[in-house]
RNA sequence: GCUGGCGUAGCUCAAUGGUAGAGCACCCGCUUUGUAAGCGGGUGGUUGCGGGUUCGAUUCCCAUCGCCAGCUCCA
C-alpha cells in the first residue's frame, strides 16, 4: 500500500477519471480524491451531476466563503460551516460583535467568485495535535481550538490558496467546482446550540453543480412561498391575525367551516374506536398545575390569571411586609396568581378519571377533549398557525392497564397511518423522544415507556428515528413529524406513555381482585394541534382543499340576474342534501364570476342560465380535472359531490 | 428571549426632508351578460404607536408593538 496512493489514481487506472468528477466512494465512504487510500479499495467517482456531490461542493463552498469574508472582515474569527439539507451555511465571530449586511453578502459573494475562478486546489494535510493546536493559536482562531481540541482520531486540515480550515473533509479537488454560488440570509445563532454562549454571525447560502440547477432551486423557493399557509390563509379568506392578540389566530367563516369539518372528521372516528369526548374547564386553581407538575416545571409557557381580588390581597401582603427585595414582592404576586389558564388537557382528565370509583371493567377508558389551550409561546418563535399561543388539540387520555398498552399503541398507529392517507400525507417521519434531563419519574419507569414504543414502531415495521432526550418531562413519546411547504418539519400527532401522573393525582381502579392498581395514563392526539395540522394541510393542498373539507363544495353562478331565482332554488336543494353552497348573484359577467370562484378553488361551479333553469341542472366545471363537465341534472350534481363529501377510508366503492 | 430585516388605503405595492399615489376590493350608476377581470364615477390613509432632531419628518435618530428569517425553545 503506497502512502500516496488516492482515489484519483484509482478512477484514473479505472479510465473513470475526468473533470467532472468530484469525489469518489471509498468501500462506501464518501471522500475527496486526493486522500491516501488503501491500493485495494473499491472506488467509484462521484461526478458533479450526482446527488452526493451535492454535500462535497456545498461544504467547500463554505469553506470559500470563509475564506472571502476573512479577506474582507480581517480578524474575524470561523467557527464551522457544514452542509445542510439546501445549502451550507458558516457561523461567524467579529471582532466588532456586528452582523453582516446585505451590502456584505453582496461583496462577500463577489468576493467568492474571485477565488472560484482563481481555480485554487483544496489541499488535505494530516498533522499532529500540536501542529494544529499552534496553527490556529497563531490565527487567534479561539473557537477552532475548542473544536480541536474535542476533536478525536486523525487531525486533518484543509487548504484552498492561502486560507487553511481544521476539517474532516471531503472537498472538490479545486476551487473551480463551485460555479452555482448564492448567498441567501444571514442570521444569528449561539455557539453550540446554547443560548447561554455568545452569538455568533451566520451567512446561509446555497450551491449547485450547475447554474441551471442553482436556477431551478430558486425558482422552486419562490413557487413555496406562493403556498405559504400565512398568504394562503389570509388570501382565501380563511384566517387573520391582529396584533392586539399575537400568535393567536381568527378563523373567518370560510376557515372555520374547514377547521369544524376538521374536528368532525376525528370525531367521527372516535365514534369508531371507542373514545368517550368530554368538555373541561379551561382555568384552574393553581393548586392543579402544582400537583401536575406544570407549576413549576412549564411555567415559563403558562398565563397564570389573577382576579381584581387575588391582586388585592396581593397588594396587602406586600403593604404588610414592605420589602425593597424583587424576589420577595414576585413571591407575593406568584403566591396571589391563584389561577393558571390550561396549557394541557392532562391535568384536568386526571381530574375527571380520579372524581369516581373506577373498574377494571371501564379500562381502557379513552378520554377525549378538543379543549382550548394557552400557551405562553416566546416571541420569537410564533409562526403563522403552525406555532400560536392558543390552539386545540384532537387530544385524548386513555386511562389503561399495563396489558393494554400494547394494543392501544397499535390501534393509535393503525389509527394515525389510515387519518393520514386520508390527507394524502405519505412522508411522515416517526420519532421515538426519549427521556430528557429534567423529568419527572424513576428510570425504571422510563426504561419501560421507552421500550414499549420503541418495540410498537418496530412492530408496525415502521423506520425507527430516536430523538435522544427530547421527551416529554413525564413520559417518552412517539412523535409524528410532517414538512410545510418551506420544508420545515413539523410535529403533528403524538402518544406519550406516562406512569407518573397517574401516580402525583393517586389515581386507581378496582382489579378483578378487588384490590385498588395504578392505570397508566397515554397522551396521544392524531392531528396533534388542529391549528399546526390546518396550515400544513393548507400548504400541502395548496389552498385547494379536498372536496370533503372545502368551505363551498358547489359555487352557483348565474349567467345573468334573470336566473338568481333558480340558483336559490338550486342552492337550497343542494344544501338539502348537506352540501356546502354558494351563490354569486352578483352583475359581474360570467367570466367575472368564474374567474372569482376559481380564485376561492371551489372543487365544482355551477354555472346557470336559460338553458339550465329549463331542463333544471347546472352547466358543471371541476376545479380538479380543470375542465368543463357540460350540463348535468341537479339530482346528478347531489350524487357526485355527496359521494365525494367523504374521507377516501369512508367511501363505498 | 437573541441577531438581522420589515411596517404606507381592506389587499398587493409606488413615492418623497416640503404635509401621499396606482391596481384590486368596496359604494353608486350604466350594461343583463355563457366559462379566468365590461364601462364610468366615488368613498377610503394623523404613512403601526410614542418621543426626538429639523423652519418642516411618512422619510433621519431613539424607544415600543407587530410581522418575517434564523438561533434557542416546543404541538
């Protein structure tokens, strides 16, 4: 095995080698080309047209783009700068603390494209712990030292031209690979991930092999932000905001028609599989939330609420014992903040479970609850209707036996899989949270919460993803997780095992034994929050919501005023027959009035004049199959929009 | 909460250190209409809110609220 043999020597003995390649699989491992190999390995070149080039190019990207903003910000320090799912981005630490401007990409990015055409080769060096060490001491690079210095196995560097980064590689074998360069936003975020470090100046930016398909990517970019729920929302005249109550969304009469149909869809289904729903308060004596946990555990994310007589006798414990001491007058507040408006159902189904005298024979009881919840959310992360303040869930708590659990999870599973197809949801990602640091409950309760939902997704065949320590405090979770159309992921359905609030409310039934047992509490919800499930759903169907969920099935539109009186005639039939109908009598032409309906995407129009009003039918368009149906009998109409006013699971046929 | 950006009519957006304009929507009139915008007229804004600089601020500065992107946190 020669010490300079690489995988360029390899795909050239192959005749594989060429200037489009950029990388190659070493045994399977992606790697740069000028890297020692073994004589004997299995190499394949990855060209700059193949998918995992992508990550080489972008990651070197990166490194140019360090390299330019050092040149034009000296002192600045790097930090790292990986690949992401769409690009790259390189966290940043200037001296002066500021962040980059607009202005700055623009030269930043200038600045790149000088050093790409320079066509500079990246250069891999393996050096000692003390080479490197020194290196970077010597550049005041105080934050490469850190990463060094947790840094294991081979220290490698890499070089482009005259700038030189601690990394492990792989690179494109020059500078001139990188001829698709945009830089898109800048940002901050804190060193490792902790907002107690400092805050570090991030650029994002993207690279393509290619200009086209750096083009294509931007285009596609633009086509998601036309079916940004928030635009959507507020363009179909579905929801609306207000500062005088931020995060917290209004549904107008055309959104709340789909968030009702909505909630009777899941309710439709619990009358299906057994569930019990129930209506619970929606304020409780703190003492609730201390018993719970949530006070003081989440406090942070609760309103707590106070009565102009609990402010009162809080004002006259603080005139009784005057204190200059904040911490002394925020206990007199918290102590008078005698009520927490809910931020979970939990608490209050514990409640209800514990008022009566439970049997075995009542178990699994499955208690559900759209209930309204508050949650104190921090500024900056609200965000359309996928994170708001106030929202309810399709929530439900089944109160269960040990033995049951396993069923219960696979009827959940089975349960969330046939919703989602429903949706037309197929790239879901399931995720097991396990136990986080600060938790309730003993870690043999865990072991067994983790286990029991690792081995139901394994059971159901299902790819198994863990999220280390992203449980909820009291139990672990199975998480379902979906993308908007900006390809953000989102949480949508969950179960939770959970042995610990069962055991703080002291709660029980009587065994066939007749002696009292514990139940074991599952937290589960199949939309998850019916508001985040609304705007993934509004982005995923782009607006044109399935015939079963639109707020208008049918739009009636009449030729001229001549005909209003048949359309009335026409829309009180239809809604005889449970459609959702709307009429636009108004003087505009039909082309005006098609053109507005097809803008609100009403899955069918109507459209009326003589002809219809004689033969009584509607001349029908489908939004679906974009096309003009012709004349069809009203009584045909009502069969095919009833047949289709149903979830796919729910149709005959 | 942090970093950066943004905030002009119901909506989408112009404009300027010298007291704001278009299209759509809305209202009125004409037109009575056959598959994506018929014509004409009209109403509508203390330029998010509060302060400052200035002879004068919507424009510049500060503060605050909200929105957007990312970070952190979460359904």
């Amino acid at each position: 095995m020669s010490e300079e043999f690489t995988a360029r020597n390899a795909l050239e003995a192959q005749g594989k080698f060429n200037p489009s390649v950029v990388a190659a699989m070493v045994n399977g491992k992606l790697m740069d080309l000028l890297t020692p190999i073994p004589s004997d390995a299995t190499v394949t070149a990855v060209r700059d047209d193949e998918p995992a080039a992508l990550e080489v190019i972008r990651h070197s990207t990166a490194h140019v783009m360090a390299d330019a903003v050092q040149k034009l910000f000296p002192g600045t320090q790097v930090t790292i700068g990986p690949a992401i799912e769409d690009g790259f981005y390189y966290d940043f630490s200037r001296p002066d603390g500021k962040q980059f401007t607009d202005e700055d990409l623009q030269k930043i990015e200038e600045k790149m494209l000088e050093i790409v055409a320079s066509d500079q080769p990246f250069r891999r060096e393996i050096k000692s712990r003390d080479e490197v060490r020194q290196l970077f001491e010597s550049m005041g690079e105080k934050f490469k030292l850190e990463i060094i210095d947790k840094a294991t196995g081979d220290l490698s560097l890499y070089r482009h031209g005259d700038w030189v980064d601690f990394c492990s590689g792989p690179h494109v074998p020059s500078t001139r690979f990188l001829r698709a360069v945009k830089l898109t936003h800048v940002a901050g975020a804190y060193w490792r991930g902790d907002e107690r470090n400092p805050q570090l100046q991030r650029i994002y930016g993207t690279a393509f092999a290619s200009p086209k398909a750096l083009r294509e990517h931007m285009a596609a970019l633009e086509e998601a932000k036309k079916r940004d729920h928030r635009k959507l929302g507020k363009e179909l005249d579905l929801i609306a905001f207000h500062p005088l109550a931020p995060a917290s969304p209004f549904f107008l009469p055309r959104g709340t028609k789909v968030y009702n149909a909505l909630v009777q869809y899941v309710r439709g289904l619990y009358d299906k599989v057994g569930y019990d729903e129930v209506i619970t308060p929606q304020i409780f004596d703190t003492e609730l939330f201390l018993t719970s946990g949530h006070l003081p555990g989440y406090e942070e994310n609760m309103f707590l609420a106070a009565t102009s007589e609990t402010i009162e006798k809080g004002a006259a414990a603080i005139a009784k014992n005057p204190s200059n001491d904040p911490k002394v007058i925020e206990q007199h507040m918290r102590d008078h903040m005698r009520f927490g408006v809910k931020p979970m159902n939990c608490p209050g189904h514990a409640l209800l479970f514990g008022m009566t005298r439970r049997s075995y024979r009542e178990l699994p009881y499955r208690m559900a609850d759209f209930g309204r919840l508050h949650r104190f959310e921090r500024s900056g992360v609200v965000q359309g209707l996928t994170r708001v303040r106030t929202f309810a869930q399709d929530d439900a708590h089944i109160f269960c036996t040990l033995d049951q659990i396993k069923d219960e999870i696979a009827q959940f599973l089975d349960l969330v899989y046939d919703v989602y197809r429903d949706f037309g949801f197929s790239d879901v990602r399931v995720v097991v949270a396990t136990r986080p640091e600060v938790r309730l409950g003993t870690d043999e309760m865990w072991d067994k919460s983790e286990g029991v939902l690792i081995d139901a997704v394994k059971a159901k065949g299902l790819p198994l993803n863990i999220a280390e320590g992203e449980g909820a405090f009291y139990g672990a979770k199975i998480e379902f997780h979906l993308k908007d159309a900006l390809k953000r992921s989102w949480q949508l359905g969950t179960m939770q095992v959970d042995f610990t609030l069962p055991d703080r409310f002291d709660l029980n039934y009587v065994g066939e034994d007749n002696t009292e047992h514990r139940p074991v509490m599952l937290h589960r919800a199949i939309l998850g929050s019916v508001e985040r499930f609304y705007g993934v759903l509004l982005e995923h169907v782009g607006g044109s919501f399935p015939t079963w969920l639109a707020p208008e099935q049918v739009a009636l539109l009449t030729v001229s005023e001549k005909f209003n009186d048949f359309a009335l005639e026409a829309k009180a039939e239809l809604e005889a027959h449970g459609i959702r109908v709307m009429t636009d009598l108004s003087g505009d032409k039909l082309g005006a009035k098609i053109r507005k309906a097809r803008m609100l995407r009403v899955p069918y129009l109507g459209v009326i004049g003589q002809k219809e009003v004689e033969t009584r039918g509607l001349s029908v368009r489908s939004r679906d199959e974009d096309k003009d149906l012709g004349f069809i009998p009203l009584a045909d109409v009502i069969s095919r929009v009833t047949a289709e006013a149903l979830p796919l699971s729910q149709r005959k046929s």
